[in-house]
C-alpha cells in the first residue's frame, strides 16, 4: 500500500513507544525507512524493543524519559537532535490508566493520568515544535485514549 522508501531520511519520536500501539507504529514506520526514536520510563522495555526493531533493520535510539519532566523531554528532543539531526516527526502516544470503575477513581488518579496525556503531549510539543519550527519542516501527531 505504501511505497518501501516513504519515510526513508526521516527521524520520527514516539513516546509511549515501547509497548503497544507505539511500538507498532515505530515497526511500521521504520519498515518504511524511517529513524525511530521510542522513550518511555523504563529503559529496559525500550531496548527489548529496539531489539525487536533492530533484528528487523530498523535504526532506533531508545531514551527512556517521563513526559511529565519537561527537562527529560528536553534532553530526548537533544539526544534526538545529536543522533540524528533533525525532528521530522513526533507521535505523542504516552498514556497512563488506572484500570478501574469512573467512581472508584480518585482525584490524584485522575491527575496523575491527566499529567501524562495532556502534559506530557504539551512538554513534547512544545519542545520538539520548537525544533521543528526553526528547520520549517515536521509533523506532529497526537493520540488520546
């Protein structure tokens, strides 16, 4: 469906990246060339999958930070920036849940999911849109679950 070489030279972040639909997409897109980016707290997750992803030739730089600390999203969007030299795209895909009924949800649950949804995606944006901005050049795509 896709030509082979559709994002070949492009550098793309996913948070969230290592599980899931993040990981999915960066399979999918570094199948069709791109450099992959995942960050996500838990750096043994990341490189589990950038294993995965490498195995299948895909080039990926796993950089586990929280999207809630703007100083970590700053030095993935730098590590990015030094790896690979631009941002061409970045998937804000980070999610938090609590696996519970409405009513059981306490407030401190509900901010503790907000902050990683809504800040996190704000952090990142901010951040790599910046970077984007000064090469006049990028995409951003956000996932809310």
């Amino acid at each position: 469906m896709f030509e082979a070489d559709l994002l070949k030279d492009k550098n793309i972040i996913i948070t969230g990246g290592g599980t899931g639909l993040g990981k999915s997409m960066g399979m999918r897109f570094g199948e069709l060339g791109a450099k992959i980016v995942i960050t996500s707290r838990k750096q043994e997750v990341l490189d589990e999958t950038a294993k995965e992803m490498k195995s299948a030739g895909i080039s990926v730089l796993p950089i586990a930070g929280d999207v809630r600390n703007p100083e970590e999203v700053d030095r993935v969007v730098q590590k990015t920036k030094e790896s690979f030299g631009t941002i061409d795209g970045l998937v804000n895909n980070a999610a938090g849940n609590f696996i519970s009924p409405t009513e059981n949800l306490t407030p401190g649950g509900f901010k503790a999911v907000t902050d990683i949804v809504l800040g996190g995606t704000f952090n990142f944006t901010l951040s790599a849109g910046k970077e984007m901005i000064q090469s006049e050049s990028g995409s951003i795509l956000n996932i809310v679950t």
